[in-house]
C-alpha cells in the first residue's frame, strides 16, 4: 500500500481526544468521518506485527476487535474497537476491594483469553495482565485490552529481547532471567486474583483463598 492510500485512510478517523501520549505510543478516540463509528487509535513506535496479524483472527468477545492496522513511516497504526466502560483498577479505587465471585468470574474470562492466545503456534504472551489493561463495559462484559508488548514464544529464545511489563504483576521471566512463556500470564493473573480480593499486592497482604 503506498503513501497516498495509506495517507488516505489516516485522514478517514477525525481525532476526538487524546487518551495517553509517551515515547513509546500514542492513544486517541477517533470518529470515522463516513460512517461516524467512533474507535480507539493506537500509534505504536515498538510493536510485533505478527501479533496483531494473530489476534486480528481471533473471534474472542473478551478481546477488543481490530478494525484494520498498518504500517506508516515506521509505525504501527492500529484501530480497534473503542470499549465503554470502567478498567478494573478504576473499580478498584472505588471499592477497594472485589467479591470472590466477581473475581473468579473475571479470572475466567481472561482464562478464556489466554486459552485462545496460549493455544496458538507459536503462543502468544500477553506479558502485561493487570487492573488497568481490564476494561468491563458498561453491558458487563470484561475485555483484555492493550497487546503493545505482547510477543510470540521462540521455542529457541533464552530470554525476552526487551525487557518489558509491570513491576508487581510481572514474574521473573520478565526481567531477563529466561524468556518469558504462557506461565508468565498465569503468574501475573494470581497476582491480579489477590490484588482485586484484598485491594493489595501479595508480598504484603494474601488472599485467604477461593
């Protein structure tokens, strides 16, 4: 696709607001100014394509759809759906804390996500589960969003090439002691369980179980 057309199509998405703006990306909501549908653009300096490539096949109501994504001037340009709604760390200040059955359910529902993602050749890593990468909408239902870092396992790789996530939801894979695999999301997902049951991390407050 050459310039003008991408060009093009860049001049179709009228911008609404900026969301989030830093080195690595920048967030906006946008309205396609023909069909007036409103989506989130996402402008990646550092990005897998073949990640989105993957994820753009998955038919999966908890993964915000993608509506198209290119290349342009050595970024990704990425629409998707825009999600209406409150991410879980916002549910979180407010409550301070989340019932055991609303955190069973919504650990499912990523579970189901990461059944899809997992189950790909070769898996793909989420690397960056937590509160605020978790939208629920404002009809209920829970979407893992933001695949940024997310990679593809190497069967070869000894560890990660890019040492990537959050802190206190990352294991250890995540800073470079071995390449990070499904069981880094997993790990991350336990930590996500105790913090929306006891509003706090692990090392300093445990769950007392499910």
């Amino acid at each position: 696709m050459n310039n003008l057309k991408l060009e093009y199509k860049l001049s179709l998405y009228d911008i609404l607001t900026e969301i989030n703006k830093n080195e690595k990306s920048e967030v906006y909501l946008v309205q396609h100014n023909q069909t007036d549908n409103i989506y989130i653009k996402k402008v990646l300096k550092n990005y897998n394509i073949e990640v989105f490539k993957n994820i753009e096949k998955l038919e999966n109501i908890h993964i915000p759809y993608i509506h198209e994504f290119f290349e342009f001037e050595d970024k990704l340009i990425l629409i998707e759906e825009f999600v209406n709604g409150s991410t879980l760390e916002d549910l979180l200040k407010e409550a301070k804390n989340i019932s055991e059955i609303k955190t069973i359910k919504y650990a499912l529902d990523i579970c189901n996500v990461l059944k899809n993602l997992h189950s790909l050749d070769p898996p793909i890593i989420h690397r960056d589960i937590k509160p605020s990468n978790i939208i629920i909408s404002n009809d209920g239902v829970l979407k893992l969003i933001d695949y940024d870092i997310s990679r593809k396992y190497n069967k070869d790789g000894n560890c990660d090439t890019m040492i990537m996530g959050t802190q206190e939801y990352a294991s250890p894979e995540h800073f470079g002691f071995s390449q990070t695999d499904c069981r880094s999301d997993i790990y991350s997902l336990g930590v996500l369980m105790n913090v929306l049951t006891t509003g706090s991390y692990p090392k300093y407050k445990k769950t007392k179980g499910f």
